[in-house]
C-alpha cells in the first residue's frame, strides 16, 4: 500500500543524502520556499525538501509539513517507481512506458478503511487557508497548487489525472488552468450541457502517483486503472464527501479537496511560472469552488515546482512511449531523451545505428510529429549518448552542416506555453541530422590505446582519483 509517509520513510533510510530538512519557520506564500530551491538550484544541488514549520495562509504555523522538489532528480523518479538510482535513464523510461500499457482495476474500500478520511471537512470548514500554499514566482497573483485534479468524463464515465496549476482566490475557491487536452475537454463537455464538472485536487499522494498521473495513455483510458498499472498495485478508491459513489476518490491519498467547476464561468487567471522557466500569460480560466476538504491524521502537503521538477516528470513519462514508437519503425534506434534544456518536452534527442541512407531524418520526423510539445529534434550516432548533452552538441558541432542536415518544418500546430510561438498556436519544428554522412569515410575520433587504459586505472584508483 503506497503513500507518501512510507516514501518519505524509505527516503529517509536509503538515500538521507537526498532529503534536506529545513525546521525553521518559514513563509511559501512569501517566495521563501522557492528562493531556497533557486539558491539550491544556483549551486547545483536538487535535494527534496521537507518544511516542517511552514506558514499557512493564516500567518500560523501550518499542522501539515511541506513537501517538495520531491521529483526534480530522475533518481529519485526512479526510486519512486522502486527502482534503483542507477537505473534513472531510459530503462526507467522504458519501464514506465510498459507499466503505462497495462491496466490494474482498482479496489473499492469503505471509508472507515481509508487513510485519507480519518479528517472530514465540509462546507465552511473546509478552508484553504489552513494549508503552506506556495507563492512560486514573482508575477504570480497569489499563491498555487501545482498538484493534480482528478476529472470524471460526464460520457465514458473514465476518471482523468493531471497536473494542472490552480490560483488561490479565496479559503473556498481556486482558479484553474487547462490546456487544450484531456481535462479542458471533459469540462467542455460538461460546460456544453450547462452541467457543473466535479472535481477532486490529490494535493499529496505517494510520489509514484505523482508520476502515473502525467500518463500518456488515450483520452477514454480510465486513468485509475492505468496508474495503478504504473504504481503496480491497485488503486484503492473511496467514496467523495460531495457525490459519494458517483466519485471515488483514492483512499491512500493523504490530503484531497473536493470541488466543483461551474458552467461556463470563467475569472483571469496567471501569469503563472510555468515549465518552460516563462511566464504563461493570464487568461481567462474556470474556477473550483470547494465542497469539502479530506484528510489523513499527520498528513503532509506536497507542491511540485515547474523547474526543474516538472520538466524532469515530463521527461520520464514522455520517453519510453516516445522511444517505442520510433523505434517500431527504424529497429536501429539506440536511445531517447527529453533534457531539461528543453523543458523537457521541446528538445528531443535520438541515438541510432543508421543502416540506411535518411534513417536519422525519417526518426526525427517521427518524433517531431507524435506530440506539438516537441518543438526540436536532434538525431545522433549510435556512440553519442542521448543523456550526455555535451556530446550530444560536440556532435552538432562535427557531424552537422547546416545547408543540408537542417529541416523545418513550417505551420504546425506548436505548444501554447512556448513563449517563441507568434500567435496561440501554429508554429514550426527543426529537425537536425548530427549523424556523421552515410556512406562515405568519416573522421576517427582521438582515443587512447584500450590496453594502455585498462593498464594505468588500477593505479589511478588506488591513489582514489577514479
């Protein structure tokens, strides 16, 4: 049974090194938390951070630690899903891709069984306030959940999961922000028959189901079903306070709220600092008015941040599909990675043993077409790693001239957060061929004889140089 007190714990036990502890008090609501990551971040660390004297919205300090950055590191994403650090590159992609295919049906326990309503809040008592909301980035026109609601399709009656940003507004009330995918159209659907949407925000729940809602599965998958798949347990579900049976909700979440969208009714909303390190503008956006708030005793509150955080999720759960995808059509793709230089999503860069004259540009014409995210791809040789950006641009630099392994592809739907986009939607893709030429010699790489390498590292390591 998976939760966040039990990852938290394991943390804690088998990686100490990965968690800071701050136990002076402090105010995310005040741009606090956020300058700790970026003086973290400016010296290159990416520790979890656990607060446990944080502010609440009242100025008091909040019963509920604050939990973040939880997910900045692959490692750590790889710990989440029970793997190994070691294991944090593609076999982590690629194990979240198979787990994405499966489907566990969930488990429906009583509420007297479940964790997540050993509190019961509703009406005026369920106040926001009482939680560290983080204030993330300057612009910003208050404080914001960055966590994920939780939708119910009015026609296929399949449950979705997202991470989408929502603006305090109000001890009951939230603005929320959705682009054009799976959560903005059930909202539409609800909206198109005047009809309220139910919704339920999962602020903290084991980080794996922090991973397995950024799923990538089609819009009619039942998204319990797939995370618990990608969890590998079944999901344990509980009836709402606000709609009972008609809404299950996850029984080992720690922290959930319990709202509602009205129809048709949209507030501004933003600007927010979103993924790809910009602000997204403010726009006008839905709202959730809050029915009632669940809990479990000593629960924790978690809150992800954009950068790097949310880059580095996206990367995981995008890779291995994307990988597979590719490589069902050219068998000689080697690798695939999102970095975090492109936000995880923009920039893709691909490996392969071309066998064939214009494989590299038919691999990055796939992967530039599968999603509008991707807005850059660079295919490179089979001894170039994808992970490793600096040889990924030595290869730029020495395999590529740009009058003839440059592409572009013009007047495609591109992403709406991308800042460079001229207007909301349509833009363009590149596409860099870095492979060396097929078909003719090519420059050897410098190296140093294997033998003499493998005669003189036992002596760098003894003197603890290696």
């Amino acid at each position: 049974m998976l939760n966040m007190r039990g990852y938290l714990d394991l943390l804690k036990k088998q990686h100490p090194d990965d968690l800071l502890v701050i136990e002076e008090e402090i105010n995310p609501a005040d741009f606090e938390v956020t300058a700790i990551i970026q003086h973290l971040m400016n010296d290159g660390k990416y520790p979890a951070l656990l607060f446990t004297r944080p502010l609440n919205l009242k100025g008091e300090v909040s019963k509920f630690p604050l939990f973040i950055n939880v997910l900045s590191t692959r490692e750590r994403c790889a710990f989440a899903m029970g793997m190994d650090f070691s294991q944090c590159k593609l076999p982590l992609a690629l194990e979240y891709a198979k787990r994405e295919e499966g489907r566990i049906p969930p488990e429906v326990i009583p509420k007297d069984k479940a964790p997540v309503k050993e509190v019961i809040k509703v009406g005026d008592e369920a106040d926001l306030r009482e939680f560290p909301i983080v204030k993330h980035h300057y612009m910003n026109p208050g404080p914001y959940i960055t966590m994920i609601p939780i939708h119910l399709d009015l026609e296929t009656k399949a449950y979705n999961a997202a991470f989408l940003r929502m603006q305090y507004k109000g001890p009951r009330k939230l603005g929320i922000h959705m682009a054009p995918r799976h959560n903005f159209e059930i909202v539409r659907r609800h909206d198109a028959k005047n009809l309220p949407t139910p919704t339920v925000v999962v602020i903290t729940h084991h980080p794996a189901f922090s991973l397995a809602a950024s799923n990538q599965a089609p819009f009619d998958s039942d998204d319990y079903a797939v995370m618990g798949s990608i969890m590998g347990e079944p999901m344990r579900l509980t009836p709402s306070e606000t709609w009972g049976e008609d809404f299950m909700v996850p029984a080992d979440a720690d922290l959930i709220i319990e709202g509602e969208i009205p129809a048709n009714y949209r507030e501004a909303e933003g600007p927010f600092g979103e993924y790809t390190a910009y602000f997204g503008p403010q726009l006008y956006r839905p709202i959730i008015e809050v029915k009632a708030i669940t809990h479990c005793h000593n629960a924790i509150y978690h809150d992800v941040t954009t950068v790097p955080e949310n880059q580095v999720i996206a990367a995981v759960t995008m890779e291995g599909s994307f990988y597979s995808k590719v490589k069902a059509v050219i068998p000689t793709v080697k690798s695939l990675h999102f970095p975090n230089s492109g936000c995880g999503r923009l920039n893709c860069y691909i490996s392969i043993d071309q066998r064939f004259e214009g494989q590299a540009k038919h691999a990055a014409s796939l992967a530039a077409t599968l999603i509008n995210l991707v807005k850059n791809v660079i295919v490179v040789d089979g001894d170039i790693d994808p992970f490793n950006e600096e040889q990924v641009l030595f290869a730029v630099a020495t395999r590529m001239q740009p009058a003839q392994d440059v592409d572009i592809i013009k007047n495609i739907t591109g992403n709406n957060l991308d800042p460079s986009v001229p207007g909301e939607l349509m833009g363009s893709k590149m596409i860099i061929d870095a492979t060396k030429p097929f078909g003719r010699p090519f420059e050897e790489l410098l190296a140093v004889p294997k033998k003499a390498m493998d005669r003189i590292k036992p002596l760098l390591q003894k003197k603890g140089l290696i």
